[in-house]
C-alpha cells in the first residue's frame, strides 16, 4: 500500500470512530430522555404552578392555579359549583348529592353520570377518590381526611358549618376564590341576590313585637335532633320573625335532646329537615309519627297542626345555598298576613332559574316545597 493510500485509510478509520462515538451518545442522550419522559408518565403527583388561598377554616392552602378536575366530596359543595359555573369540572361527587334528592337529578345536568363516593357522611374513601386524579376536593372539615389528602399531594378545601347567616355567601366567595375566572363574579352575584332577601324580610319582620313572634322548633334528622346556639338556624328563625326555642342552647347542628326538652319549650311551630339519611325516618314518617304518638299531644305545635316540612328540592333547605329560600318560607308560615304578598313559587323559580340555569314550571315549583319529586 502506498503512503498515500495508507493516509486515506486512517482518516477513513478516524471518521468512522468519530461517527460511531457520536451516534452512542445519540443513543444514550435518546434513552435518558425517553427514561424521564416515561417516569413523567407514570409518576403519582407532577410539579404544578400553585397559589396560596384561605381556606373556609382560615388556614392558607395551596391550590393549582388550573384547576380542571374537581371533587365535591362534602354535601351542599355540588350546589355551589353549579351556582359557580364549574359543574363540568366535576369527576366525582358523592352518595348523598345524588341518591337522597330526585330533583338534583333533574335540574343538574352531569350528576346521574357522575361516579359516586359512598357512605361519605361516616368517613371520605381517600383512596377510592384519588382514583379519579381530582386537582382540588371540596371535603368534609376532618382532620384525618385532610391529612390523606396532603400526604398524597391533592389541594382540599374544607367545608364548614355556618354559625351565621352571612356566612352562606363568604362560604360561596371563598370556594369561588381558589376556583378564580368568573366563578368570583357569580358568587358576587348570590352574595347581592343573598343580602337583598335578607333586607327585605328584616323590612317587615324588624316591626314585628316580641309578643308577636311565635316560638319556633327546628327538627333535623328526628324530632328530637336539633340546632343549638352554636349555627345560623336560630338567626334564621328569628330573622324570620320568630323566637328559637333552642337559642340558648350549648350545641351546634342537628344535636340530639330528650321529650322532656321539646315538652319543657313547648314551640308553636315545628319544623322538621334533613330526615330520610342513614336508613332513618323520612320526615313524612318523623310527622306523621308526631301526630300519631300521644306523647306530643300536649305540644302548642302539635295539637294546632303546626308540624310542617321543609322543603328540599335539589339539596337539604337547612344547609347550602337555598336556605335563603328557607328563611322566606318560615317567615311566610310564621306571619301569613305581614307576608301575604310573598310568592314562594315564584321566588323558588327565580332561584333556580337565576343560579341553577333551570327553569322549572309553576307545578314543579309547588311540588318543591311540597316535598313531592318530580
């Protein structure tokens, strides 16, 4: 071989080391990259931009600044995220929004299709729900639900009980606060809606005097559970021109009494929600057992027929958004002539119409608040 010849031939030999060397790093570079592409995929929790918020507890929380998949584990919460424009969002919701309310199934577009978390009033299923990838879950106030949650990288925001009135629509601005875009304007626009109602019983209930106002008894559950002092049933009540019988009571929502208790307050007005949960009593049963057990005979509601249910449409009256409608419907019964004028068919039309964008007819209406189903 010439020395020319040999010449091209290691420069032949150097180009294809070069080639080969660099086509292993390709490789290489392609594997490692796939490799973190492929743990990307199959990782539980990846980095997200959040924001921090307060939380219904007043706790500082972080939530995604995108929230497109939302759990509404605690009661009313789905309520509020129709009211709020974010139904669409939803990926599970929970036994008690769908099963216990035929008119939710009516009015809310996407709940019959939805996947449903059982038995959520005794315990949240964590695992079950972090099934469906929820960005947020809008839970029950436990602690050791909570916890779950934040081991497992997932923003909760905690329901709360009302202890107030004006609670109702900070509960709504605060979810529609970690929610943002137009869910803001929409809960601004139930708080408006929420205050005039309040401002137009208080024109007439204001001039009502003390010996005036019937004294009133909140049942839920049972005729013996009750709301004490510490939640916005007795403000309601009073609000609505009557006296809480259960007003200095030391409790909060749906505490248990006994007969001697309900016998000693002897109320004129019974009033009686939230039966017909946990395989008890539906509240037809809990009435009509009231007139039938001699027991309750001497009670001033009783023996005057003043036992009445409450309506409860597409969620419990005593709890969540439409307890606004509640206060209207206790003020109309409690003062029938102060409040002659009040139409509850149509203010319960008005309502769904304006935040549950359904329009119901005037029959369906009257079935609400007769507690019939559709």
């Amino acid at each position: 071989m010439s020395k020319g010849n040999i010449h091209i031939y290691r420069a032949q030999l150097t180009y294809k080391r070069i080639l080969n060397k660099g086509t292993a790093v390709l490789i290489l570079f392609v594997i490692i990259t796939g490799s973190i592409a492929g743990c990307g995929q199959n990782a539980q929790t990846t980095s997200v931009e959040t924001r921090q918020v307060n939380n219904l507890t007043g706790n500082t929380v972080n939530v995604p600044v995108n929230i497109n998949a939302i759990a509404t584990a605690y009661g009313p919460s789905y309520e509020s995220m129709v009211v709020l424009g974010q139904e669409d969002k939803i990926v599970i919701c929970a036994d008690v929004q769908v099963q216990t309310f035929a008119w939710a199934q009516k009015v809310f577009r996407r709940i019959t299709s939805l996947p449903v978390l059982s038995n959520v009033h005794a315990a949240v299923n964590i695992e079950e729900l972090l099934k469906y990838k929820p960005d947020i879950v809008f839970g029950f106030p436990r602690p050791n639900e909570e916890k779950k949650l934040g081991e497992a990288k997932v923003a909760s925001v905690p329901g709360k009980t009302t202890t107030t009135l004006a609670d109702i629509p900070e509960q709504l601005k605060e979810y529609a606060n970690v929610l943002g875009g137009d869910s803001i304007q929409k809960a601004q626009q139930y708080e408006t809606y929420f205050n005039q109602k309040i401002n137009y019983i208080k024109s007439i209930t204001d001039k009502i005097p003390d010996d005036e106002r019937p004294s009133v008894y909140f049942a839920g559950i049972d005729l013996l559970t009750t709301y004490g002092k510490y939640c916005d049933i007795p403000e309601l009540i009073a609000t609505a021109g009557g006296k809480a019988v259960t007003k200095d009571l030391e409790a909060g929502n749906r505490t248990s009494i006994n007969f001697e208790q309900l016998a000693s307050y002897n109320p004129e007005y019974i009033f009686i929600d939230h039966g017909g949960i946990d395989n008890r009593d539906t509240v037809e049963q809990i009435k009509k057992n009231t007139y039938s057990d001699g027991r309750y005979s001497t009670i001033k509601a009783v023996s005057k027929q003043h036992v009445y249910l409450v309506p409860s449409g597409t969620y419990f009256w005593d709890m969540g958004l439409q307890k606004i409608l509640l206060l209207m419907y206790i003020a109309k019964i409690i003062h029938p002539q102060e409040f002659s004028d009040l139409n509850m068919v149509q203010e319960v039309k008005g309502f769904y119409a304006t935040f549950f964008q359904y329009d119901l007819t005037d029959s369906d209406a009257q079935k609400i608040l007769s507690r019939q189903d559709p």
